[in-house]
C-alpha cells in the first residue's frame, strides 16, 4: 500500500513511496511484475471523519460480538487512518494494534486467481482447461473450466453450511481440499458458465488444480507469485497444521455459540488456533491490515498482470438476483461501483478489502468474530468507503472526481440489520 509503515500510513513523500514500493520479485516468468502506487498525501485524515470511521467500526463490534477490530483507510489525495479498536479478546485486554495479523477470509479467493492468470499469462496453463485433467474423481466436472472456478460461474454449491458446524467444533483438524469440497459438490448444481454463483468448493478444487499444474504446494504458488513480487512479507497460506495466525502478535479470533436461539455476545468461544486446511485457497491466508491494503490496491490496479488479456474484470455478472447494477463479480473478485475487492469470513475473523484503481482510494478492515457473516463485513466496509470517499484534499493534493454509488447512511442502515447482538445501553 503506497506510503505505508509498520505504525503510520501516509509518512513518506510521492519519490520515496515510488522508489520504496516499486514491485519486484520472481513471477514465474522472464519478465517480474512492476507497479508505482499512487502518491499518497502526507498526514491523517480530518479529525471529524476518523471520529466517524471510529464510531462505524466500534458500533459494529458491539453488533458482532467483536471485542476488537483493526481498520486502515487510504484517500491518496487526503491522508490515511490506520487504528486498531477494542482489546484482543474479552479476557485478554491487550489493545489491538496495527501489526496483528489475522486470516483474510475471502480475499484468498482473489490470490488464487492471481496464481491462475500468472500461469496463463506464463503459458504453464491454460484458462479453458477443464478441472478433470488436473482433479481426480470428479468426472461429472467435465465442462468447468478453471476460469470457471475462478469467476464462480462453474455452477457447484457451497461447502460452508454443511462444514461450519464441523470447522467451529474441531478447528485442528486438517482436512483434504477434496474432501472439504465435496460438501458443496454434493449441493444441486446449476449449469455452468450461465450465471455466478458462490462455490467456497469451487476455489478449493481450483488451487488442488493449480497445484497439480505446477508441482508446486498452494503456499508456493501464493508466495512466488503474489507476495513475492508484492513485497508481502506478513502474509502467506500456512502449512494445514493447526496454529495462531503469524506473524506475531495475532489478533484473537471468535465465534458466538447460540443457547436456546439466542447468540451468547457476552462469552464468544475462541478460535484463534486453527487449521488453514479449513479454508486453503479459498479462506486461508494470513496477513496484516498494511499488507492486505497494499495488495488491494495493487490488485484493483492489475499490477500483477503481464498480459493485458483476457481482461479478469472485464465481463462482470449480477452478484445475485435483484442486485444493484453497481454489485457485480467476476475473477474471484467483488467489483463495488468502480472498487475492486473482496469480503467474507472465517472461523474467527470476518474481513474486507477495496481500492479504486484509478484513484488508488483503499479500505481494509477486520473483526475479530465471525458469527455476523460476510454481508455484515461487506456492509461495513462500503460504510466506511462513503464516509472515506468525501476526504478533502490534503496538502499537494488534489481531490479526483471520485464517488460511490451509496451513502455511508445506507451502509450504516445495513449494518444495523445485520446485527446480531444488542448495543451496549446507556
């Protein structure tokens, strides 16, 4: 993320930034990936919109359950604001800071099409080739492509109904990506290529696929061709056994157990030691709101790309039925308006990442409880998007001619009904 340190965003002026951030690294092929990001204004955000960012993120803990969260917004034009809030869990009141790291959920969806189109790009694979020349015992699959999986256009369900109780209750346990999937596989299917829809399965068969192309582990394949070129050091795919996110300090992570119907918000139950098999490459990457900032905005820009087609986000679908036109999806990514990103959840952490290509605009935030769901994330970050979006110019600034689709209100409203515990009275 341009500007970007350990404690403080925004500190280094547009020719350090350019010359500090510049992206290399191995890609896989002859030629590395390159990328400048937007020179980003020194100092913080007014006064007045971090209180308003402060108060949506702390009003969304108390809705979740979270007894913590990390948020880092960047307007290029205008400042930063990178904060932890709230405590590391309710028994440990260790204040959150800006280096934890966390699991990123859904994001790894939009790092394992980055390893997909890399290998196309280096012709190691091909984006029309079906998932029955890499994956074993799936026949039936003959017509998914792996661009299938990667868009969600491949018509598998979802594994995450039938797996979560099972993920909650054992959360050591490592699991086959196969294995996983077959939950989702095991759901009625919808033709392929005719619509999106959410497959969790679908990103778990395509990284056994992009693993059995390359000879090559997932975590490899994430770090050759992602946070190796990106400059990602606090983020990876761990190893399937079960562990705390790292680096550390982690970020506690919860869920809330349900007592006759009713969600238990005063004693979430910690699972912050987990396996990454429960997500793989489709929810198991681990990093820190610098890092998971800097690689939103370089990869809304495409900066990852050494082919200009086919264009990923060329040819978005309606999200669902009934969505507004701006909510669509293609590439492993949500396309918000004109931001690009993704949010979701896993055991433990719910979290969401967006940036504007043309602006570098950014917003990336994490709670620690999972129970809420990926809607209640996705809500809260384009809250704190529509109170970002308005920043004024900061100094040598200029603000673009940027906005969003929706108001910070609608947002707010979302996530009020999306809550699923009380506000603290008085």
């Amino acid at each position: 993320m341009s500007g970007i340190t350990r404690r403080r965003v925004g500190a280094l002026v547009a020719g350090v930034v350019a010359a500090t951030l510049a992206l290399s690294g191995c890609s896989g092929s002859a030629q590395a990936p390159s990328y400048t990001p937007k020179p980003q204004v020194q100092g913080e955000l007014p006064s007045e919109m971090k209180d308003e960012i402060k108060a949506a993120v702390t009003r969304a803990m108390a809705q979740s359950g979270s007894s913590g969260a990390i948020v880092g917004v960047w307007a290029p034009w205008g400042g930063s604001y990178v904060t932890g809030l709230g405590t590391v869990s309710v028994e440990d009141k260790t204040p959150v800071s800006t280096d934890m790291s966390f699991r990123i959920g859904d994001v790894t969806r939009l790092m394992t099409c980055d390893v997909l189109y890399a290998m196309a790009d280096a012709d190691k694979i091909k984006l029309d080739a079906s998932i029955t020349e890499y994956v074993s015992g799936v026949p039936d699959l003959q017509d998914v492509t792996l661009l299938d999986l990667c868009n969600g256009t491949g018509g598998i369900g979802s594994s995450q109904a039938t797996a979560m109780p099972m993920l909650l209750n054992n959360p050591a346990r490592e699991w086959d990506p196969k294995e996983l999937a077959s939950y989702g596989l095991a759901q009625n299917r919808t033709p392929p290529h005719t619509g999106y829809r959410d497959s969790d399965a679908g990103y778990l068969l395509l990284g056994q696929a992009l693993e059995r192309a390359s000879g090559q582990t997932a975590a490899q394949l994430i770090r050759q061709y992602v946070t190796g070129p990106l400059g990602l050091n606090s983020t990876s795919l761990p190893g399937s056994g079960a562990a705390a996110p790292t680096p550390s300090p982690a970020l506690d992570g919860s869920y809330l157990a349900q007592v006759d119907g009713a969600y238990q918000c005063a004693k979430p139950s910690d699972i912050t030691v987990s396996s990454s098999s429960n997500g793989y490459t489709d929810s198991g990457v681990v990093s820190t709101i610098e890092d998971l900032g800097r690689y939103v905005q370089a990869e809304a820009a495409q900066a990852l790309r050494l082919k200009k087609t086919p264009k990923r986000f060329g040819a978005p679908l309606p999200i669902a039925d009934g969505a507004p036109s701006w909510y669509q999806t293609t590439g492993g990514a949500k396309l918000v308006g004109s931001m690009i990103g993704q949010h979701g959840g896993t055991p433990g952490y719910l979290t969401a990442a967006y940036s504007d290509p043309a602006t570098g605009f950014t917003v990336a935030v994490v709670l620690n409880d999972s129970t809420a769901g990926e809607a209640f994330i996705g809500d809260l970050a384009f809250e704190l998007a529509a109170i970002a979006s308005k920043a004024p110019a900061g100094k040598g600034g200029t603000a673009p001619e940027f906005a969003l689709p929706f108001t910070a209100g609608d947002y707010a409203k979302a996530v009020d009904g999306a809550a699923i515990c009380p506000l603290p009275q008085g």
